[in-house]
C-alpha cells in the first residue's frame, strides 16, 4: 500500500513541479528565497557552490520532531542508524565508514566521537526544543572544518548560540508513555547586556516493554554588547540523559514476542571477594542510554574598521557516555579558534587559525581465573586513552565577476595522535603519531539569472584514523606477546567533484547535484599472522557518486516539497591490497559491486502543507528508504552471517499547528500513520540475524507560549 502511496505522489507532485500552474497564478521566487543565511561567516563561503539543507525552528516544532535524530533521518541523502548505534550517514559512507567521514558540531565547536567502539553513541546532546536550526553542508567543506567532511558536516545551532531575542518561553508536549516540557526566561537589565536561561525536562517510552528514556537540560547565557555591530556571548549549558533499550535483538525474538520482549537476567560481575570469589549482580540484559554533557562556550563578534570583521570562539566540554553497565566513556574537549573575514567589492576573504584538544578515557575491570588457584579469580583493570590535538590554518578567497563567482581555498593542518591502551592479558602500548594533512578547493559558479545558477566544484579532502585504527596489535618476534603499536597507515586522501544546477522550472524551485568522489588508500582492519596480529592499512579503494534532486511550490493555500537521492558505490582491492593479498589469501573479501554495505541506493521525502487560513497548517510527510545491501562478501551473500538485502520501506507522518494567539499555539500529529514495521539496523540473516526495530505509530499534543 506504501508504495502505491509513494508512486501516486511522485506522478502528482512531479506534474505539479515541472508545469503546474493555478488558475493564471505564477509562481514567483529567487535563488536567495530559498536559503537561509547562516550565523556562521565560515558557512557563507559555501553559499554560491553549495546546497546547506537547513531545518529550521519552524520545521522543528510542525513536525513534531524529538530529537535530532529524528529530524535527519527525515532528510533525502541521510541515513541515521543504518551502520550503527547512532551513526549519521550522509553522501553512502556506508558501513565501518559513515562515522568516521562527517563532522559533527554544536554551535561551531566540535562533538564528533574519537572512537566508537566498543560504546556507541548518538548525537542527540542537546533537546530538540532548544535548537534554533540544524545546517548541512553533504559531502564538502575540507578546507573550513578539516578532517572527516568528505560524507558532510552538520552544525547544530542553539538557541544560545546569539541570545538576540528577549523572549520568555513555555512548551509542553505530551505523548503516550512520554512528555516533554520546556521554559525560558530572558531579561535585558540595560541597553547593551541580555541575559537568558531556561530548563527541559523530558521522558518516552520506547518500542520494547520497560525501555524508556529521559533527561533533564539546563541552559544559561549573557550577551553583552560593547558597541554597535560587536558582542561578547557566554553560555553554558548541561544536559543529563538515562535510559535503557534494546539495542539488538535476534529476529526470532521479535516474531516469538513482539513489543512484550524483554532481556532474560545474566550474571554481572562488579567484583571480587578477598577469598577470589567473582561478586554477581543479576541483571537484565538491556542496553543503557546514559549520557553526561557540560558545554561552556565564549563567541565575540566585531568588525574591524569598514571591510574586515573578526569572530574568536573558545569553548570547553566535558562529560562521559554508556552503553552497559560498568563501562562509560569519559571525554572532554578544549581549543579557541579565531576567523578574520575581509569584504570589499569583488572580493571576500576568510581567513581562520584553529586548536582543539579532545581526549576520551574507558575503564573498567576484567576478572581473569587465577592461574595458581584454580576456581578463583583477580581484579584485571583496563584502560583505553585517546587525545587529538589538532592545529590548523586555513584561507578561502572569493571573487565576483559579473555573473560569475569564482572560490579558491587552502588548509594546512597538522594532528598529534597519542593513545595509551592497557588491554586484557597483558595488551598494551602507549605512542605517539604525528601528521600532516592539506585540504584544497577550487569551485566555479555562474548566475545566468536572479532564479537560475549552475556551479562546478572541486574538493581535496582527507580523513585520519580514529582511536582504534591509530594502533596495531602485532606480535613481539622476541617475547612472542601481543602489544600495541602506532600503525603505519596513511590518512584518506579523497578527490571529490559536484556539478550542481539551480532554476525556477514552471511552479518550481528546483536544486539538482550530481557528486562523485574517490579514494584509492581505504583503511580497513585486518587480521594477519593466523589471527594474532590486527593492523590498519591502506589497501582498498573505494568510488562513489549519486544524484541529488529537490523541488519545491507554492500554489495558493499549498506547499510541496519532493526530494530524491540516488547513491551507488564500489570498493575493491588497491594495489597494495593485491600485495596483501598474495601474502595473506585468506583475508581475501570478495567485495561486492552491486553497492556499499548498509546504503540504500534510493531515499524519497514528500512533504505538503495546507494552509485554509494564516492561522492553520496541515503537513504530510512521506519518507521512502530503498532496499539496501546487507553483506559485503558477494560469495558469501545470503549466509546467516553475511546477511542479504534488506527491503524498502514507506513511513507516513501527519501533523497540524494552530496559532491560537499571536503569543502561543497548539499542535499535534501522527507518526507512522499505518503503523509501519520496518527495521532502522539488521546484521546477518535468517531468525538468528540481530536488528534493531523502528518506531511504532504515535501520536502526540503540544503547546508552545511565548511572551
């Protein structure tokens, strides 16, 4: 029924798109309508040769989103969940790649994880109720945020991020087995300081029985404003999440029980006795969704005489994550960064200094048998450590020549990589590594009319290896034991191309991208030396490329949007992986061709609005996910732990606002309308293949009121 839905809106919206006109109403717009400008004077260098997906406070509160999950996974060329716990997958990164390739910040400062194994995480460190808007910038933006763009960057505006407006805000949702509420209060004690703070508190049930989660956000900022066109901005904010879940569950359960699934008890181990007994807690097996975030956060913003203007950030964040009992992931983040911008004429200058240092720690005990006491047991800890530091220069130059615009940048960086690892059984190693990287882009635009543009770019990109790659497990020829050592991998190089085409098309606004990017030295991990030794090396290569299409009307009372993405990619063996190969054969993966691990070749987003007065709007949302690979070994497709295809799926949303008042409002909708059972991840085949299941139908009500 889904795809008959899906196929009879593609005819309707695609007639009204190209050539639809009602009564003698013509359709009006410019390229400059249809996006929004940034907070960010890095961003801006984009705009002419790039397509930033914006999500706006609006959007956010018309459609009910919950998270920000929630609000990408419902864009064309994204994917959340897919390749993993939390994983954001922009341009098919796919499988073992898509985390590693995107950046992630929270008002201009960096969140992305260091490692992500063995606890996982998401990105939903701030409640979507205090976004003011989420940017995307697919596959680009090496030369402004460095490593990891060549998937894309996304950056999550707060609403503390400027403090500009003196509002006083109340929100309440509610929804079967959850609420969410929120409030802030602003105050302005004189014509130059603003000062804002606020609390959310928030909790859902989720698909299982007994899983849940929740959290409470505090938030506080002071603006003060010196003179006219500069301002000093400090805020903070703490976010503290709980929870438990299911993170994967054998397909068999799911049939046998349905949503009345819950964990058999295992045996936890927090301890042992002075008599080297093991001290067991029983406790079921669920998944927790623990999460500790601490943000402070300075921005000052002037201009610097009639052409230059200046933005210093500095920034600090820390906290820990979980996944199971007994193991949290303790993190933190610290650097300044420093952007100079010069516009004058023809001609735009950014010029921009970056240091950052992340660092993340995991501990937690092993308990190995006594080998002199049979039966009993000691107290082995581990510890994991990981810092990045990373400095950077960067430059991006823009010139305008009538109807052309012309981009060129350069970034220089330089990364030092430590880690200190204390494994089980005597594994460890502690080094260093230090690398270089260069970022370049060089991008053509043309403006053949005020609705019409075409461009053409061209994108030097590069991704470093993250906390587990850094280091190798070998074996010690002289002691014959395993420890680490730093690998001798070299960073992704990518080369990436866009041609893009921007127009008015009958009722339509049209966006069109065709992108294709390559890399011929993929790491991967492999076992060698009979299974004793784990390396990182460069020895794949791997191209992808894909179509973007977006259109958007406006027609008397309705609105529509139609967006489509086709992504299709590769991977093979370089020639150092046929080097490889002929030493270690039975690493041999038969890399299949048909596409990427765990991404679907096509993604649709419908949406329509109708509005029979200035109070109301009605959406409709249709979000469409294609058949997908599930394996990566073409000669061992369809096996139990190889996986197949995983089949297309078609969820319908439905919501309605209602601006009672000027001050507030009522709104409400449907989620997944036909109840739709789909999964958001599946590893293997048949009824032992693990999953992790979709949202269910839902429904909710909310009111938001501000003074």
């Amino acid at each position: 029924m889904n795809k008959f839905i899906l196929l009879s809106l593609c005819a309707t919206f695609t007639g009204i798109g190209v050539s639809g006109v009602v009564g003698n109403q013509i359709p009006t717009g410019t390229l400059a309508s249809s996006y929004v400008h940034p907070d960010y004077i890095a961003m801006e260098q984009l705009r002419p040769t790039k397509d930033i997906i914006v999500i706006t406070k609006k959007d956010i509160q018309e459609n009910g989103y919950t998270s920000i999950s929630e609000a990408l996974k419902r864009q064309t060329g994204i994917n959340v969940g897919l390749t993993g716990e939390g994983s954001i997958d922009i341009r098919g990164q796919g499988d073992q790649y898509a985390d590693s390739n995107i950046q992630v910040l929270v008002d201009g400062v960096p969140i992305t994880t260091l490692v992500n194994h063995p606890i996982h995480t998401n990105y939903d460190v701030v409640p979507i109720e205090n976004i003011e808007k989420i940017e995307i910038i697919p596959g680009g933006g090496a030369v402004l945020y460095g490593s990891g763009t060549v998937g894309g960057v996304i950056n999550i505006t707060t609403n503390l991020r400027s403090v500009q407006r003196d509002q006083t805000t109340i929100g309440m949702r509610y929804q079967p087995g959850g609420y969410r509420m929120t409030g802030s209060i602003a105050t302005r004690p004189n014509a130059r300081i603003r000062i804002t703070g606020g609390y959310t508190k928030y909790r859902e049930n989720l698909y299982f029985q007994d899983t849940w989660q929740g959290g409470n956000y505090y938030f506080t900022a002071v603006r003060y404003e010196p003179r006219s066109g500069s301002a000093l901005t400090f805020r903070a904010s703490h976010l503290d999440n709980q929870g438990q879940y299911i993170q994967l569950l054998q397909t068999r359960k799911i049939q046998q029980f349905g949503k009345d699934y819950k964990p058999r008890y295992r045996d936890l181990t927090v301890g042992v006795d002075k008599d080297g007994n093991k001290i067991v807690r029983k406790i079921r097996d669920y998944s927790i969704k623990d999460r500790v975030l601490n943000t402070y956060h300075m921005t000052y913003m002037a201009p610097l005489g009639k052409f230059w203007n200046m933005e210093i950030e500095g920034f600090t964040q820390n906290g820990n994550y979980a996944n199971f009992e007994l193991k949290k992931m303790e993190h933190q983040t610290q650097g300044g960064m420093l952007r100079l911008s010069r516009n004058a004429g023809n001609h735009k200058w950014l010029f921009g200094m970056e240091g950052t240092t992340q660092q993340a720690k995991l501990e937690y005990n092993d308990y190995p048998e006594d080998s002199e006491r049979p039966g009993k047991y000691l107290v082995e800890p581990l510890s994991f450590f990981y810092k990045k530091q990373l400095r950077s220069v960067f430059l991006m130059h823009t010139l305008q020549h009538h109807k052309w615009i012309l981009t060129q940048g350069i970034r220089r960086e330089v990364l030092y990589w430590d880690y200190d690892k204390k494994g089980a059984k005597g594994l460890a190693g502690k080094d260093s590594s230090k690398r270089y990287n260069t970022a370049a882009e060089l991008s053509l635009a043309y403006q053949y009319a005020d609705t019409g543009s075409v461009f053409a770019r061209y994108e030097r990109a590069y991704t470093v290896p993250n906390g587990i790659q850094i280091s190798d497990k070998v074996l010690d020829q002289n002691t014959y034991k395993t420890l680490y050592v730093t690998s001798s991998a070299q960073d992704e190089i990518y080369d990436s191309y866009e041609l893009g085409w921007r127009a008015k098309l009958g009722a339509s606004m049209m966006k069109a991208s065709i992108f294709y990017n390559k890399t011929d030295n993929q790491l991967c991990r492999v076992d060698t030396f009979f299974g004793m030794q784990t390396e990182t090396k460069n020895l794949l290569q791997t191209r992808r490329r894909g179509i973007e299409l977006s259109l958007q009307q406006q027609m008397g009372k309705w609105k529509f949007f139609e967006g489509y993405t086709y992504v299709n990619g590769s991977t093979n063996y370089n020639e150092a992986g046929r080097e490889f190969l002929q030493a270690e054969p039975d690493s041999k993966i038969d890399y299949a061709k048909s596409g990427l691990k765990k991404v679907p070749a096509h993604k649709v987003v419908l949406r329509s609005t109708y509005m029979p007065n200035r109070r109301m709007k009605i959406n409709a949302m249709y979000r469409y996910v294609g058949t997908y690979k599930n394996y990566l070994n073409e000669s061992k497709k369809g096996d139990d732990r190889e996986g197949d295809l995983v089949h297309s799926y078609g969820v319908l949303d439905v919501s309605m606002s209602y601006q009672v008042q000027p001050t507030w409002a009522i709104y409400g909708g449907i989620t997944n309308v036909f109840n739709k059972e789909y999964y958001e991840f599946k590893e293997g085949e048949g009824p032992y293949s693990t999953i992790t299941h979709g949202a269910n139908r839902t429904y909710y009500i909310g009111v938001n009121y501000t003074l």
